[in-house]
C-alpha cells in the first residue's frame, strides 16, 4: 500500500515559547502547508507528563495555538487542535504500550535527560511519552514529521512501532486487505539553518523553556527592549567573526549567533560571513537584534491579538479537533479489528 502523503507535528504547551520553537519548529509548519495536508497539534497530553498547573497548561494550550496562528499556519487549509480532544491518541498509545519494548523506551535519550537522576520518581507517562508520539503521527498514517534533531531517535521508534505492528499482525492485516501494512515507515525532515537554536549563556545547550536563566532565551513575547538586550547580552568569544562557517568551529556562541541570524533573515551562515566577517561582535549583535525585532514584532503583535480573543482559539480547536477526529475514526476502526477487539 502507498500511504498518501501527509504531514503531522506537534509542540507542547509548557511555558512559554521561544525562538527556538519559532524556527526549529513553528516556521518550518508553516512552509509545509503549500506542499502537504499538514495537521498541526498542540500536544497537551505530552505537557502532562510532567507536572502542570492547571490554569497554565489552559493558558499554554492558547498560546501555542496563537503562535500556530500568528506564524502563518491556516486553520482553513491545516488542522490545528490540541491532543487531548481526540481520543485516538491515548487510545492508540496504548495498544503501542503493548508493541513497544521495555528495552526500545529505556534508550531513549529524551526520557534519560528528562529523569535525570531520580528516575524512579519519574512518572509512568515520561517514561511512555514516545509511544504516545507514534500514535499521534500514526493515527493519521502520517508520511513526514518535521521535527529538530533531537526528536530523530523519536522518530525511528515510531518506525520500530509500526514496523513491529504491521509485522505480529501481518496475518491478520492481509485476510483484511491490508497485505502491505496498516502504517507507512514515517520520516523525519530535519533541516534548515538553525533548527536547533542554543542557549544564549551557552552554546552548547539547547536554547530551552526550562533553563532557569531568562537571558538563555528569547520568548516569542519578548518586547523589542528585552529582545535587544538579550542580544546585546549573550554570550560570546573575544574574537571577530570568521569570513567563512570553517572559522565558526569551537566557537559555539558565535556559531550560534550566526545561526539564529542566518535562520531569520532566510539565508546561510556563509552568505552571514560573507557580510560580516572580521567584524566584532560590537556590531554584529545590534545587527542581530534590530533583525530578530523586525521579525518577531510582528508575530508578538499578532498573538497578543489573539490571545486576547480565547473564545475564537478554542473554536479553532474544536474545529480542527473534528476534522483530525474524522481522519483518525477508520484508522483505528481497523486497528481494533486487526487486534482483535470485539465490537
Ligand atoms: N516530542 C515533540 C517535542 O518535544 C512534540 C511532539 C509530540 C511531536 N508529538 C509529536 C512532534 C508528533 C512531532 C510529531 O518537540
């Protein structure tokens, strides 16, 4: 069986977003919409797998959808809607809680950074969230996965799944007409400049909601003030810039800041050198901050907009929530029949 082509992805609503969200992730959603069906989730049952407040998570859910909006993602054309209103996913977890091995999840390196040291007070859902992951792309046989780097080893359980799935039921899916497997051997697509930003303070650190410095980051609602003195702050090397991305390497903070530069003004860290190498970072960074305000303005305008209005939000989730409920209803009709669940 040929799957047709369709493209699935997700961001968690836990704290707030930032510019690593926007161009490892958001930005690259909407880029897709002119070339697939893409469907678009605020995955909040992957929040929950560590604690979150109630009200926050309600706050977040709202906000990733804003940003969902505000980037350029159509909820005309795309399906945009959070998790949790769609049962096919815990549903379909599940059943993958019982394809899955102990031994493919206990690799994952996510969940061993995520655990830290006190794994066994880690809860059950950490431990399971890849499972949940492939059933969100699976329920809708999802061909493409955007995705950063480091959800790539994610991304080949999610094969391993539906490998092992459309194997032990092999019998069962061809007296069913599905001789060729009920899912498609789905595929990352990682690329672009910076789609993994780092840390401010450190280069070598992913740039992350939960690192306990503000300055690590820049928030999708930073003002132009915080923006510009987030830059003006990062961290850096006592050297000029290189003429060419060879020079870049051991110098992570500079390779980093000509990274998120090239990501949002759409070009290459060489076409970046080209303009700016052998300057010092004194006039590199206002460069990069009056950059980086030009384009999150305006997607800050936008979601302050909306966030304003959670009536039309959650509206555009319930909508988005039926239409991906309508796609995922006859793929796992014909999950519990090849399982052999009665009804
Ligand atoms: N784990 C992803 C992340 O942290 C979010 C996610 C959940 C996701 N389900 C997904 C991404 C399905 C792609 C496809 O970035």
């Amino acid at each position: 069986m040929t799957f047709t082509p369709r493209v699935f992805s997700g961001v968690q609503p836990s704290g707030s977003l930032h510019l690593g969200n926007y161009l490892g992730a958001i930005r690259r959603f909407v880029a897709m919409q002119d070339d697939y069906p893409c469907i678009y989730c605020v995955v909040d049952l992957h929040a929950i797998t560590v604690w979150q407040d109630p009200a926050d998570l309600v706050s977040a859910t709202r906000h990733v959808t804003a940003a969902y909006l505000a980037a350029g993602i159509d909820p005309a054309k795309s399906i945009v809607f959070n998790q949790s209103q769609v049962s096919a996913h815990a549903e379909l977890a599940w059943i993958f809680n019982c394809v899955a091995r102990m031994g493919w999840l206990g690799r994952m390196t996510q969940f061993k950074e995520k655990a830290g040291k006190d794994r066994e007070n880690a809860s059950v859902g950490l431990f399971a969230y890849p499972t949940l992951m492939a059933a969100d792309i699976l329920a809708y046989q999802a061909t493409h996965v955007p995705v950063g780097e480091d959800q790539k080893q994610h991304l080949e359980l999610t094969r391993d799944i539906a490998q092992k799935f459309n194997h032990d039921y092999g019998a069962r899916l061809a007296e069913l007409g599905h001789a060729d497997g009920l899912f498609p051997m789905t595929e990352p697509i990682i690329h672009g400049p910076a789609t993994r930003v780092m840390s401010l303070r450190d280069g070598s650190k992913k740039m992350s909601k939960s690192d306990p410095s503000d300055n690590s980051r820049i928030n999708l609602t930073d003002d132009a003030d915080a923006i510009a003195q987030k830059v003006r702050k990062a961290k850096t090397d006592p050297e000029p810039l290189p003429s060419e991305t060879k020079g870049l390497e051991g110098r992570p903070e500079a390779d980093n800041l000509v990274g998120i530069y090239a990501a949002l003004a759409g070009t290459t860290r060489d076409a970046v050198l080209g303009e700016y190498g052998g300057a010092q970072f004194s006039v590199f960074k206002p460069a990069l901050a009056e950059l980086a305000v030009n384009v999150l303005a305006p997607l800050n305008d936008e979601m302050r907009r909306l966030v304003a209005d959670p009536a039309h939000l959650d509206a555009v989730l319930k909508d988005g929530s039926a239409r991906a409920a309508a796609i995922a209803a006859p793929v796992l009709a014909d999950v519990r029949r090849v399982v052999g669940f009665v009804g």
